[in-house]
C-alpha cells in the first residue's frame, strides 16, 4: 500500500465515524405539536348568537436519554 492510499483510507474512516456521530446526535430529539380546535355555532333570539368553541394542544417531546 501507497502512503496516499493510507491517507484515502483513514480519511475514509474518519468521515464515516464523524457521519455516525452527527446521526447520533441529530436523531436523539423530536418534538410535535397538535393543535385541535372544534368549533360549534347556535343561532338564538334576535342578533344573539351562541358560540362554543374548544382548544386543545398536545404537545409531545421525545428525547434521548444519554
């Protein structure tokens, strides 16, 4: 083996551990949010209406324990 193909090969290697890492690294979160919102309308007396609306959030986050 040429010292340039030793060079090519550790350089190889080396890209491949840090490309490992940042995978690692760069999948150990996530975070989501839901937002959910129900809307519901009756109409009464004159101009007096009814609205009745709901909000929910769900908030989910996952992250890797080291």
């Amino acid at each position: 083996m040429t010292k340039q193909q030793i060079y090519k090969m550790v350089a190889t290697i080396a890209t491949a551990i840090v490309t490992c890492v940042a995978i690692a690294l760069g999948l150990s979160s996530c975070n989501v949010t839901r937002t959910i919102t129900t809307r519901s309308e009756a109409w009464q007396k004159g101009d007096t209406s009814v609205v009745i609306q709901t909000k929910t959030v769900e908030t989910y986050d996952a992250s890797k324990k080291l």
